[in-house]
C-alpha cells in the first residue's frame, strides 16, 4: 500500500469517526433529555469498601461518559496521525491507527439505553453488540501486528494483513454467545463469557508490547523502548474505559489513553525522523 493509498483510508477512518461521535452526541442528548438512565441496570455492587465509594463506586453517568470520550478520542488522535505521518511510510503507525479507529466503535453502545424509548432497535441489539465484539478483537489484533510490523521483517502488502484481522475478529465475534436481557443497560455481553474477553484483551496486547519492547532492546532503538512504554500504558487505560463505570476510573482512564496515545506517536515520529 502506498502513502497516499494510506492516507486515504486514515482520511475515510476519520469521517467514519467523526459519524460515530456525531451519534454518541445525538444518543447521549436523547439518554439525558429522556431521564433514561435513571432507570437502567446498574453493574452489581463491589464487595470491597474502597469501590463503594461515591467517585468509585459504579454510574451509569460516568459509563455514559466514558463511552462517549472514545471517538472523540479516535477523531484527534487519528487526525494527529495524519499531519505527523503524512508522508512517512510507516506500517506499525498503519495498524495503530486501526487500533484507534475501533475505539469509535464502542459508541455504539450508547444505543442500548435507548431501547427503553425506541423499543424497535433490539431487533438490531444482537447484531450491534457483535458489531462491537468484531472491533474490541481487531483493536488487539491491530496492535500486535503493528508490533510486528515494527521488526521491518514483513511484507509491505497490509491489505492482505488487514483482511486476515478482520476474518479472525469476525470469526471471534461469532463464536460467543450474546446476551440479550440486559440490552437495555451498557451490560450487552454475556457474564459467563466476559473472562474470556478479559484473557484475550490482556494476553494479545502484552504480546504487542513485548514486540516493541523487544525490537527496542535488541536493534538499540530507545524510542521503540519509550513507545513500548506509552503503548504498555495505552492498554491500561483502554482497559479501563471499557470495563469500568466509576468517576474517577473514567476521569483517569480518559487522561490517560489520549496522553499515552500522544506520546507514543511522539516516540515513533522521533524514529521516523532520523531515517
């Protein structure tokens, strides 16, 4: 793929973003305007003293907000990707980008709560809830392979890579059963299978940061060193924005992803800069 081929699709992923945030805003005027949340499930209450807590205690209003936060997110990091990576040729920062896109995605689930008021839309529940399934899998998988695209052992072919992600993330996303009775709360996965997201999510994303970390300390590239770093931190608050609802997780995990999301542009841009 060449750089105005890439630049293209980044251009395409930063409308398709910027659509996905314009309904995160829409849904969550409809979700407050309507008192929707008031009334929707909450996640079951923590055993431990520390999360019962006001600011660390579940709410559906930080979950509403922590979900909105993601395509606004994805829309400036993705557009920072595009001025700095312009007219720079480099494939981890192609799949990173991809990683950032699916981020957009979960917006998606801010149409949920709004079963309560338009029960039509959970004829659509099943299939939005493996819609964001496919992407929480291509996210991971996006970032291992951009990990090991930073070895510069592999092809330039990316759209042949990319189409392997998407197969494999659909295939994974089929594989699950959805859990449909709670569709009117941000809970749309089924309990019993949530260790199983938790497990892949943690095992495929350690592997991406053992990549950089790797490519960093045996070819003597400290800014891949760094990046293994900010991408280590990255996870962490991408973690938190997807499984957690409290104030403060959700003030944090925010701060965290686009601050790490900066910084580990800064690291590769800087590698980029000396070859």
């Amino acid at each position: 793929m060449t750089i105005a081929g890439r630049n293209r699709i980044l251009i395409l992923g930063i409308c398709f973003s910027t659509l996905l945030l314009a309904v995160g805003v829409v849904c969550c005027v409809i979700i407050i305007k309507q008192g929707i949340l008031a009334s929707m499930i909450s996640a079951p209450k923590r055993t431990l003293w520390i999360f019962q807590q006001p600011l660390l205690r579940y709410t559906n209003y930080a979950a509403m907000i922590r979900i909105a936060s993601l395509p606004i997110i994805a829309v400036i990091i993705l557009f920072s990707i595009f001025f700095l990576f312009e007219k720079t040729h480099a494939l981890e920062i192609s799949f990173f980008s991809l990683f950032i896109f699916s981020l957009s995605v979960e917006s998606l689930q801010l149409l949920f709560p709004l079963q309560k008021a338009y029960p039509l839309l959970i004829i659509f529940s099943a299939s939005i809830a493996r819609t964001i399934f496919f992407f929480r899998f291509f996210a991971c998988l996006s970032l291992l392979t951009a990990s090991l695209f930073a070895h510069k052992t592999f092809t330039r072919e990316i759209g042949a890579a990319i189409f392997l992600l998407s197969f494999i993330s659909f295939a994974l996303a089929h594989s699950i059963p959805i859990n449909t009775v709670r569709a009117l709360s941000f809970f749309s996965f089924s309990e019993s299978y949530r260790s199983l997201l938790y497990s892949f999510h943690t095992i495929i994303c350690a592997l991406a940061v053992f990549s950089f970390l790797f490519v960093g300390i045996f070819r003597s590239i400290s800014e891949y060193r760094q990046a293994a770093l900010w991408l280590f931190i990255i996870l962490i608050a991408h973690i938190v924005l997807l499984y957690t609802g409290s104030w403060v997780f959700t003030a944090a995990g925010i701060t965290t992803l686009a601050g790490g999301s900066f910084l580990f542009l800064r690291a590769i841009h800087q590698f980029y800069l000396w070859q």
